[in-house]
C-alpha cells in the first residue's frame, strides 16, 4: 500500500504513514486527502496494525488545506466530500494514532494533529489556528477539541488571533505528550509506539474505543459506561491469562529498572 503523495512503511504491527508534498508543507491536496482515507481504511480491515504513526516530509507537518488548489476550483461539494472521507476513515482507525509533528501545523493540518490520540513533538514544530484569518470556521473538530485540551481561554487566544504556538508552549499548555530533538522525533514514535503494540491488543482497541466514547458522556454515565465494560472484560479474562501476562509485567519493570 503506497501512493506518491503518502508514504506508508511497516515495521511488524507498527505502521508509518508520510504525508509526501514537502514543496507544499504537505498541504492536503484532494489527492493527498483521498490518499490517507483509503489509506486508514486498509488499515482498520487490517487487524494485524497495532499503531499508527502520522508525521509529514521536509520543514512541516502539514500546513492545511492546499489553498491554490481550492482557489483554482476544488471548492464546495468535492472538497467537502473529500474531508469527509478522510475524517471518517481516520476516526473509524479503533487503534493508537501518534502525531509525530514535525515543524509547522497550520489551520487543517492542526486538526489533522488533534485527530491522533497523542502527539510527540520535534523542537521546532509549531501549530497555528488561522481559520479567522483565511476567512473560514473549523469543520472538523478544532473549535471542540482543543479547548478540551488545552482549556477555553487559552484555545479563544490561539483561535480570535492566529498566532502560533511553539513546541515547549504546546507541551506546557498540554497539548503535546512530550518535546524531542528534531533528529530524534521518529525514533521517539516509533519506540513509544512499540511499547503501545507490545499491549494486549483487543484491550488496546477497548481502552481506545472506553476513554473516546466516555470523554462525549457526563462524568457519572462515562463511569457507570466504564464498569459496563468492565465487567464484559472481566467475563472474558481467564485466571492463566491473566497471570502469565501479570508476569510479563513484572520481567518489563525489572528490566527498566536496571541500572545502566
């Protein structure tokens, strides 16, 4: 599976997916958008994926929608439709997405950072929101999301100004999970992204499917929600099991607390 503009590497259960426009900053092209919906389709149907991890080519993330296409024609109907797809396709992915965000992630490319699960961040990334700017309101999910994380008035500044925001703000304000060297943003995804597919992996899908599905619920209906399926994930778990992975934890926390 690969596509001029998306590259698309595996690495066992792990999958990398490349947005390939670095002369554009990887705005997202209707082709670039057609390609990461097919591309988060084949890899729901694949249920060998444990994680996935996004980042972009060259100086930038992705700098939103490719504006020169939409001014020459790609408006209206297709360029909705095609949004469409792609946030579907990636909402439907039931496993990890980790944002790895290398340099700038502008307007939509912000929003396609915010629909990872967690982001990693390179020390020169930047996020900005500059839909009051180009004379547009967010469509996929930017105004709701992102208060959430990083609180109201701080998601009104970014929002009423389209000022950007660098990578130690992001991580102070709680956006990002963590600030790397640029050099070592891959290599931080694709370590953390192993430790998440070395889990269980039809509990990694519930816990996804149990902290998204309870962060749209009222407190005391996402808990009652959470004993629900508890007690489903209980009912299923034999003792051997669960004490033979209970062994595997206890060896991985010895191993990480040797010295050296």
């Amino acid at each position: 599976m690969s596509h001029e503009v998306l590259g698309v590497e595996r690495d066992g259960s792990v999958v990398q997916l490349t947005l390939n426009r670095p002369a554009s900053m990887n705005a997202l092209s209707a082709d670039l958008r057609d390609a990461l919906g097919e591309a988060f389709r084949a890899l729901q149907e694949d249920t060998a994926v444990r994680v996935a991890i996004l980042t972009g080519t060259g100086r930038a993330f992705c700098a939103g929608y490719d504006l020169k296409e939409l001014a020459a024609g790609a408006t209206g109907e297709t360029a909705d439709s095609a949004q469409s797809d792609m946030a579907n396709a990636i909402a439907a992915f039931d496993r990890p997405i980790i944002g790895a965000i290398n340099g700038h992630a502008i307007t939509g490319g912000f929003e396609l950072a915010l629909a990872c699960d967690l982001l990693i961040a390179g020390e020169t990334a930047r996020f900005a929101d500059t839909h009051a700017r180009v004379g547009m309101l967010p469509g996929w999910g930017l105004s709701q999301k992102l208060p959430r994380l990083i609180g109201v008035a701080r998601a009104k500044e970014l929002a009423f100004t389209g000022n950007f925001l660098d990578a130690q703000r992001a991580l102070d304000w709680g956006l990002v999970n963590r600030v790397v060297p640029d050099s070592q943003l891959l290599p931080a995804a694709r370590g953390l992204a192993q430790d998440m597919a070395s889990c269980v992996p039809e509990v990694l899908r519930g816990y996804k499917e149990l902290i998204d599905e309870g962060m749209a619920l009222p407190l005391g209906a996402a808990l009652d929600l959470e004993r629900e399926r508890a007690m489903a994930s209980a009912a299923v778990a034999t003792a051997g099991k669960v004490a033979e992975r209970r062994a595997g934890v206890v060896a991985r926390g010895r191993r990480e607390n040797q010295p050296g």
